[in-house]
C-alpha cells in the first residue's frame, strides 16, 4: 500500500491491472449474457419444435381412436344387438341372450376387422341407455346398471363422436381418457351412448421420450386439476398432488408459450408450454438452467482466464515503461487529476523539451479545447431544452430525456376546447403575407398567454384553428371549468384585438368532455398530440356552433350547470353523431363570479 502512495510507476501499474481487468470480466459478463440469451432462444426454439412433434403424435393418436370408436358404434350388428338387449326384461333368459349377442356384437366390432389394431388401445367399453344414462353394457361387468356420471351434462350434445377431456376415474383413481360416440337404432335414431376409455399410458410414452431433451430435459403432461398424468416411477411427486410453476398455470388456463421459469419441484429450467384442447392436458419440455447454458458458462470463464494471463503480461510491459517517463507524466498525471475533478483553468508543466514535453503542450491545447467546447454544450444544451419545451409539455419532454421512446397515455376524462377565426380567410386574401401571419401570430400569442394562464395545454393549430386542452399530462378534476374559463378570455381577446386594429374578427368555439389518448408521433419534427372520439365530437362542437358562442357538449354541461349561465339550444343534428343536445355557454352566474 506505501509502494502504490509513493511511486507513480506502481500507481500507473496497479491502474492499468484494475481497468484492464474490469475491461475483461466485462467482456466475459458480457460473452456469457449473449451467450446465454443465444443458448436459451435456441433451446425454446428446439423445445417449441419437439413440443409441436409430440403433440402431433398426440393429436393423431386421439384421431385414429376417435375414427375407430366411430366404426364401432356404426356397425350394424351393433345396432341390432342393442336395441334388441334394451327391449328385453332384466334378469330373463331372453335378456341373457341379448346380452350375450351384444357382447360378441362389441368383441367383434372391436378386435376383428379394420378397427382390430387400433382398437387395442381401449382398455374399457360402456354402453348407456339414452333415456335415464343406465349403463346397460359394460366390458367390466360389476358396473352394468349403474348411472353414467355426467349424463344430465353430456346428453343434449350427443350428436357426433367426441372426446372428453382427461379425468380422474372415480373407480380407479387414475387418469382417464374417454371418447363418447352415438348409438343408432335401426331407424337411425339415438337410443345410446357408447362411451370407450383409451390407454393413457400410450400419451404418456410419447410424452417421455427423451429424444432431444439432453440429461436433464423431459416432457411430461399435467391435466386440468394441476395433477401429472404419469405413473409414479415417472416424476418425483405423487401423481395425487396438484403441480405448479408458471408454465403449468398459463398451459393449463390454455395459454402457448416458452420462457425461464422455476418449475413444479423449485428448480430454474427453461421450457415450453402448451394445450393440448382434444385430451384436455398440458403439455411442457423443460430442460434445467445449467445443462442449456453450460456452453455460455464454459465461454465466458475461458475468456475470464486468457484476458487475465494477456492482462498480467501487459501489466509488467507498462511497468518498465512507467520507469522511463515517471517524473514528466507524474506532473501531467497530477495536472488530469486536477482537471478531472472539474478545475479546467489547470495547465500541465513543461518539465522537459523532449517528447514528454510536446506531450504536455498537446495536453494542454485539449484542455483548452475541452473548456471550449463544453461552454459551447452547455450553451446548446439550454437552447435544446428551451426549444424542446416549446414543443413539448414539460412531463413529456423528461419523459423523452429519460429515454422513453414510445409515450402514450390514456386520460379518463378530460374537456377538448377547438376554437376557430370564422371570418380570417376571407381577410387572408387582403393581405400582405407578412401581415397576415403577424395578425394570426398576435392572436396566437395572446391565447397562449391565456394558455399557460389557466393551466391548459395547447395541443396545436391548424391553419386559423385552435386546439387546446384542459386535464392533461396533469389529471385536473376542474378541467371543464378551466375550459370554459379560457373559452370566455378568448372571446374577450378577440374583442379587444379588433378594436387595437379596426377588424371585426369573429371567434366559434367547441367544447366537450370525456376520455382521450395521448401521446409523441415522429422522430422528426415530432409533435404531442390527442386522439379518440372525444376529440372529434369537440370538433363537431366547433364545426356546428354559433359564431362568437361557445358551444358545449352535454358532458361539458353537466360539470359546469351549477357555476354557468347557458342558453339551451336543444338537439341539434351533428354530422357522423346523429342527433346531439347542445348547450351556448353565456358567462359565470353572479354567485360564482362573488366567490
């Protein structure tokens, strides 16, 4: 520590150790972040495809059960069997053979024939009676005559083959699968339900190949309860528990998506997410953190350990230089300290004549330079930010300086206030251009003065029009008041202006309340601006008034009836609006103006 106090060549050395090594653990930060972001698009997008191929497997899976469950329930020994087995009397010898036909009836729909192979994965058959939801068949006999469970729910839609989303089976417990098709009888009306479970099983296994998912990737399904559709050996937590993490919940409320995320067991992994709407399952790839992102730790701890070995070597390198010009850089290096801390009038010592010295001479001219040029910035910086409060209100344009590249608000309610010099086209074809626009830009001003004033936002003009509002970037609950007040100074202004000039300028005025959207349009020549239906009924409220009237909407009146006299002028037809009663705003009443 003394060394570094005393000698400007350890200084100058330890210096360059610390920058240098900052600069390498910076870029190896950097390396591993850009890596890492590389590495877990990738495993999103490898995951999102693995994803898509499962459900793919699933879908038809499903497909081919559904077709086959179909075949079934229309073979016509079926049909003739069943109608027959529910004519008969329970527990007669006539039932008892028609119940035997109807068994081999659905033995040999189901596994002989087209149907035989895919027909292997339905582990159970039910048959109910359309009328009460009685089962009267069932491939586990201990369950014949008993209700089928949503009968009252599933009944009015039984017109095709469908699926019903994966349960929980009251009689095992386990997950179930099922596919609900249609009885026909002879005349080809309804009189049941064949209802067929599918092996879950079988989703299951193409859920959990591990095909592409690395050593610690899986897939696995979660049904509509948060609960794993996976045998015990499959998951560490029992099947019983309900499972959540961020992936489970959106996939399960039917959202589609991949992010980093904790999953259900606390462990940060990256993963894919999906519902599958034909099962009613969710299904989600996950692969843990470390294992994706182990190339990205791997590059960013070798650029780690080659920039300190390069960094340890340039370090000795500028040691024996710091020895050769110590003494002249000491006094410059003193001299930049001084500066640094913000005293510019310092100039460098001209200890040498040598390269050291032209060293100190070309330091000392930057100097000068510098104090030039940041004289010059602060004077620009003042003119910016003058020019860019012209523009802009003031929240606004720190919103900007701040970085925020996209403004847009939205404002509840607020009063729009247009106003417009009906008769100045008319005078605009008398006059010299440049008196023209000095007469407009005399008019404007005083409006702006009356702007600022009352705590209003000029929005823009538009030609002889002008838009102003009353509520906004600031929120006012008095902003119809504010409106109305600056409404009757600019009527006022006019006045006093045509008897200054000798004119007989007239002013039209609109106002209405209610909800707008804010916000800066353009890079260049940018402008803030309002938007919204509000606005363009503000400007009906100007378009359709009385010349040297103000005009206001319905909304406006009722937050100004108690303090304002008005004439009512009824309904009135406003183009795009239909019908619409308006009220002439005619001053403050005289209780109003006292208090």
């Amino acid at each position: 520590m003394r060394m570094l106090k005393e000698s400007l060549k350890a200084r100058m050395t330890a210096y360059f150790l610390v920058v240098s090594m900052t600069a390498v653990i910076a870029l190896a930060a950097v390396s591993y972040l850009l890596s890492a972001s590389r590495l877990e698009a990738m495993a999103i997008s490898r995951f999102e495809v693995i994803a898509a191929y499962k459900q793919q497997e699933i879908d038809a899976l499903i497909a081919r059960q559904i077709e086959t469950v179909t075949q079934i329930a229309a073979r016509e020994e079926l049909r003739q069997a069943g109608t027959s087995l529910l004519a008969q009397e329970i527990g007669t010898l006539d039932y008892q053979s028609a119940f035997l036909k109807f068994s081999n009836a659905v033995f040999n729909a189901t596994y002989r024939g087209s149907s035989a192979v895919t027909a292997s994965d339905l582990i159970d058959i039910q048959v109910f009676e359309l009328a009460s939801g009685r089962v009267f068949f069932d491939t586990s006999p201990d369950l014949d005559n008993k209700a089928f469970r949503n009968w009252a729910e599933l009944r009015p839609r039984l017109l095709d083959t469908e699926v019903m989303p994966v349960y929980r089976s009251e009689d095992t417990g386990r997950p179930t699968l099922t596919i609900l098709a249609p009885l026909l009888d002879l005349e080809g009306e309804r009189y049941g339900l064949l209802a067929a479970d599918i092996r879950v099983p079988i989703m299951v296994e193409i859920v959990s190949r591990r095909a592409g998912l690395g050593d610690t990737g899986q897939s696995y399904l979660v049904d509509g309860e948060h609960r794993l559709v996976a045998p015990p050996a499959f998951t560490r937590i029992d099947e019983q528990d309900k499972a959540h993490s961020p992936g489970i919940d959106a996939a399960v409320t039917g959202a589609k998506g991949a992010a980093l995320y904790r999953n259900h067991h606390g462990e940060p992994v990256i993963g894919s997410y999906r519902w599958l709407p034909g099962p009613g399952l969710a299904l989600l790839t996950e692969i843990s953190v470390s294992e994706a992102l182990t190339p990205a730790t791997r590059l960013g701890w070798s650029i780690l350990g080659f920039g300190m070995i390069a960094v340890l070597l340039l370090a000795a390198g500028s040691y024996l230089i710091a020895r050769q010009i110590a003494r002249p850089i000491l006094a410059i290096t003193a001299t930049a300290h001084r500066i640094a801390q913000g005293d510019l009038q310092q100039r460098a010592p001209l200890l040498a004549n040598d390269e050291t010295g032209n060293l100190a001479n070309n330091f000392n001219e930057m100097v000068d330079r510098l104090r030039e040029t940041l004289a010059l910035l602060s004077d620009e910086k003042h003119k910016s930010e003058r020019l860019l409060l012209n523009i802009l209100p003031e929240p606004i344009a720190e919103r900007l300086k701040h970085g925020e590249s996209t403004i847009a608000d939205s404002f509840g309610d607020v009063s729009i206030m247009f106003a417009d010099l009906v008769n100045f086209t008319p005078l605009a074809s008398q006059l010299p251009p440049k008196q023209l626009v000095g007469l407009l830009n005399e008019i404007f001003t005083e409006f702006d003065s009356l702007c600022e004033a009352w705590g209003l936002e000029k929005i823009k003009t538009i030609g002889d029009a002008y838009l102003v509002v009353a509520g906004l970037p600031n929120e006012r609950k008095d902003h119809a008041r504010l409106a109305a007040d600056m409404a009757l100074d600019m009527l006022a202004t006019i006045e006093r202006f045509n008897r200054r000039h000798d004119l007989d300028l007239m002013l039209r005025i609109g106002i209405h309340s209610g909800p707008v959207v804010a916000g800066v349009i353009g890079t260049k020549k940018f402008n803030y601006d309002i938007w919204g239906d509000a606005v363009n009924i503000a400007s009906r409220m100007e378009s359709h008034g009385i010349t040297s009237r103000i005009q206001v909407s319905e909304q406006t009146h009722a937050y100004l009836q108690d303090a304002y006299e008005f004439d009512d002028r009824g309904l009135i037809s406003i183009r795009g609006k239909g019908e619409m009663r308006t009220w002439l705003l005619r001053g403050k009443k005289a209780d109003a103006r006292s208090g």
